[in-house]
C-alpha cells in the first residue's frame, strides 16, 4: 500500500487553522467531507468517536507527530487526511511536546487487515526522521504531495 493510495490530496491542510486537538481533528474530518469521502451528516459521530479514541490512549507518538484514527461503517478503504500546524498542538504526546503534523485516518470497520496495513504505511513513512523534518517544512499542498510521491517511490516502499 502505497501513501497516496490513503491520503486524499484535497484533504491536505497545510496551515490548521486551530490549536487545539478537538478542533484540529474537526478540521481534518471536515476535509474528508469537502474531499467527498464522507457526508456532512456523519461529522459529529466520527469527530466524538475519534476524540472518545484518544482518551483511551494519545495517538500522539512523539517527534511531533499524531495519528488519530477511527474505524467505520462509512468507509470501505482507508483514507487519510494531513495537517499541519506551526505552532503545535497539545496530543498529550508520548514524549510531551507539541504535536506539528497530524494524519488522521478512517478505515472500515469491515476490514481490520486494511487498517492495519495502512497503519503501517503512514508510520513507515513517519518513523523516518527526514520524512518528519520534510513535513513540517511542508509550505503547501504540492511540498507535501511530492513528498508523499518521493516516499512512495522510495525502494524500500512496498
């Protein structure tokens, strides 16, 4: 699986307009919905039960980075919105720093072997430190893409 096989090109912020993690999920949901992944009417459930994930446990693993996901009956494919923030968002992050790249992911709750195996897409790419550097430097949408493009490309991606 490939990153640009998940991430929806119109659903990449590269400037969150927010601070705060409930409403930088929001947004990223809110950029599935204008990207046509998902309908306006389901935004309030997938934003309570992301946010009721991330009490669980933080999707914040560290290095600036988060993860927030949610499984559903709206999705038959993974898909994956990113955010960027240059101030940084409090995840509650492993390492407790601010979080400054977010990618927030659907999956269908009809197949946990794609969630998984996106999973372990988007934190291959993320458990690079140059890929990390590369998008918090993102500017906009096409330096992300083409990093997207060049990690996908990249002899060890499958």
């Amino acid at each position: 699986m490939k990153l640009r096989d998940i991430i929806v090109t119109t659903a990449i912020l590269p400037a969150l307009q927010t601070s705060k993690r409930d409403l930088a999920i929001g947004e990223l949901i809110d950029s599935l919905i204008v990207g046509g992944v998902v309908d306006q009417d389901s935004r309030a459930l997938l934003l309570k039960e992301t946010i009721a994930r991330e009490r669980k446990g933080t999707t914040g693993f560290g290095h600036g980075v988060a993860v927030p996901h949610a499984k559903t009956a709206l999705v038959k494919k993974p898909f994956a919105a990113i955010g960027l923030s240059s101030t940084g968002i409090d995840f509650n992050s492993l390492d407790r720093l601010p979080v400054n790249s977010i990618v927030f992911m659907l999956s269908p709750l009809s197949d946990p072997e794609a969630h998984l195996n996106a999973m372990e897409t988007i934190f291959g790419a993320l458990s690079q430190e140059s890929f990390r550097r590369f998008l918090r430097q993102a500017r906009n949408v096409d330096d992300v893409t083409t990093l997207l493009d060049e990690t996908d490309a990249a002899p060890f991606r499958r």
